[in-house]
C-alpha cells in the first residue's frame, strides 16, 4: 500500500457525501453508513478483524500473535463539517490502515478507530466516539436534537446501535498501550516551512462563550445618535477586544464566530446581540488569564452578560511517543518540526483512557475544513513511512524483551 492508494481512497470516500461543495459527512446519517460499509470491506481485504460499537465508531483490529499483548490505537473521526474536506479526520483512519495492510503479525494488537462523531455537526455534539472508547461519555448529550428534531438517542436507534450500551464500550487502561492520531496540520506552519510531516507537542484548551448586548431598540432616523442604546455598539467593543487580546498574548487564539442580531432592520437600532466567543491555548494559564480579562471588559459594559457553553482542557502529547514519532521522521526526512495543534482532536477526549501522540500532515495553503483541502502524493508516502518506522522499531523493542 502506497501514498497514492491512500489518495485513490480518499477521493472514492469523499462522494459519501451530501449534494454541495466540498464533503459534508454528517454523523449517523446514510453516508456514515456508506463509509462503515467500505472500510469493513476493505478490512475484510486485508483479513482484519472489524465491529461497529454502540456509539457509532467502526473498529478495524489487527490481532497479535501473542495472547494477552496491549493494544495500540490508530483513528480519527469520519464525519465532517458542512461543505469540508476530504482529509480532515478521514486521513487519521485510511493512511494507518494503508501502513498496516501488509504487515506481518505483531507482538501488539493494532486497531484502528474511524469514530464516528468528532466534529458535533448534527448535534451539536463533539468528541462523541473517542470519549465513549475513553470511558467519559456524557449521557446527557444523547437527548440533544438535530435540525429535523431527532435525538441522538433516537437516530442511533434507528441507525441500528444501543445508546444505552455505550458505557460498555470504555477500554481497560491496563490493555491499551498509547493512542496516536494522524492528521492535515489544518494550518500553514509545514508548508512555510517545506516540510512534509511534523510531530505534534500539544492539542489546543478550547472554551466557547455566548455574550448577550441588551440595549433600547428605537427608530433609526428619530433617535439622536448621543441617546442611544445600541447593542451592536456595545458588540464591537468585544469584538475588537478578543481581537486585540489574542493578537497580543502569546499561544492565545480566539474569534468572534456568530452574530445574531435583533430585530435586524435596516432602519431600527438593535435591541439585541448575541455573539459567540471561542478561546484556545494549549496552556491552561493562558487561557484562564484571558477568560478573566474578557469576562472583567463584559462587567464594564453596560446591559451585557456572558455564558460559558463549553470547556476542554487540552493536553500535552505523552513525552515518548513524542520522542518515538520524532525518531522515525528523522528516519524518513532527516528533519523533524514540532508544534502544538490549534485545533480540537480526539486525542482530548482519548488522553483520559492512555498517553497520546500525533502526527501531522502538511496541507495546501493551510486549507482545512474547507473544500479545497489538499495534500500531495509524497506528504502522503512520507507519513505512511513514518509510521512503519516507528512500528517496526515498537516491534523490535518488543521482541528483544
């Protein structure tokens, strides 16, 4: 199995898709269940062992010739969001099993995970299949709707899956021996740098936050302009602010993703904002000093509020695996880059359950989620080499023991 299989794939898989640009892959839905039905024909190809879990995650296992060994875990999330790319998620799940088809037996199990939600498109969900596997499943999830009003619970039922067995699908930390997730770097570092890998140090903290401006609608041509109270006014002030604070303050990202405005007329001053606030930092401080600072900027606003929605911390990549990835890169390319991931990765909720490391793989323009996602042949080749070197060398370990 070489890059340009890998690439042959990826395009076949990228029309299970919804009509539209780019690949819209949603969780639970029939192009989920087209992509279940191709890996498990390309599992059986290779004579691998595979089952779909009660959270919706199809598992692919390579089995160890000897009983009893640890497992370790490949895999990335299938879904996607509206109108993204080929590779995002669905890389982490084809490359490994490219790297392992033809593979003799190990003295480690091998599995890899194609999870089945991590993006949270439908439900506004995220993290679904890795932490279902990780033991830290949240239940209360199960009764979130999607835009036709249909529970996760009730479409996993109708996809053919038991909600109410997904606490047994967490895994014996004793059995498993580290989870790595290959990846589109999602970001411009690898390219400026003309580098086909890089190993990954760190998966960004992310906090989500909504912000309410309440002010006094009234007519846009009879209010004096000193006598307003105009919510949107009051919107750009944090606005600006989260722009100013995250360009200003090392390892902080952020953004200002949605506005809702009310009424919304052309000729009436706004009454209501409600605005979204994302921040992330792989450093727990930083993204702690910033939350006080922007919650303190919300407090000197008159008729504002804010609402945390959502918090994960990030982690750190496990050192060895770190050490063992950079290894095997150096083997490959004589160079190896290492940076922290902006972005969410199952590797957050995984980090519960075993040590983690990653991959990343350069991609065009930095693009991702985004139709134009692109990788190369040899960015390709390199990561499917990287990887047999760093199983081979596991291996080698292993049977001197």
């Amino acid at each position: 199995m070489n890059g340009s299989m890998v690439m042959e794939w990826a395009e076949e898989l990228g029309k299970m898709s919804e009509s539209g640009p780019g690949v819209t892959r949603l969780f639970l839905s029939d192009e989920h269940r087209a992509v279940i039905q191709w890996l498990s024909n390309k599992a059986k190809e290779f004579n691998l062992d595979y089952f779909l879990d009660d959270s919706g995650n199809l598992v692919i296992k390579k089995n160890s010739r000897n009983p009893g060994a640890k497992t370790l875990i490949f895999g990335s999330h299938q879904d996607t969001v509206r109108h993204g790319g080929k590779y995002d998620g669905m890389l982490g799940i084809i490359l490994p099993l490219a790297a392992i088809a033809d593979l003799p037996d190990l003295s480690f199990n091998i599995e890899i995970i194609a999870f089945g939600d991590e993006e949270g498109t439908r439900f506004n969900s995220t993290l679904v299949g890795s932490s279902a596997v990780a033991g830290n499943f949240d239940e209360s999830i199960l009764d979130r709707i999607d835009d036709n009003g249909l529970s996760m619970r009730n479409a996993m039922q109708e996809f053919g899956i038991q909600p109410s067995n997904i606490p047994k699908i967490a895994r014996n930390k004793s059995e498993i021996d580290g989870f790595i997730e290959v990846h589109i770097e999602q970001g411009p570092i690898l390219e400026q740098k003309e580098l086909p890998v890089g190993v990954v140090t760190a998966i960004t903290g992310i906090e989500r936050h909504v912000v309410t401006l309440t002010g006094q609608a009234g007519h846009a041509g009879t209010v004096p302009m000193e006598l307003r109270d105009d919510a949107l006014v009051k919107a750009i002030k944090i606005i600006e602010f989260v722009d100013v604070i995250c360009k200003t303050t090392d390892k902080l990202v952020g953004v200002v993703g949605k506005l809702d405005v009310l009424p919304n007329a052309v000729n009436v001053i706004p009454s209501e904002v409600k605005l979204t606030v994302e921040l992330r930092s792989p450093s727990p401080e930083v993204r702690s000093h910033a939350q006080k600072a922007l919650y303190s900027k919300i407090e000197s606003i008159k008729g504002a509020d804010i609402e945390c929605t959502y918090s994960k911390d990030g982690i750190h990549c496990d050192e060895n695996l770190i050490n063992e990835l950079s290894k095997s890169v150096f083997n490959c390319i004589q160079q190896v880059e290492t940076l922290f991931s902006g972005a969410g990765h199952d590797g957050l909720a995984m980090a519960h359950l075993t040590k983690c490391g990653m991959l990343f793989v350069r991609c065009k323009k930095g693009l991702s989620h985004h139709p134009d996602e692109a990788i190369s042949h040899f960015d390709c080749q390199t990561a499917i080499d990287v990887l047999r070197d760093f199983l081979a060398r596991k291996e080698a370990k292993l049977s001197l023991n």
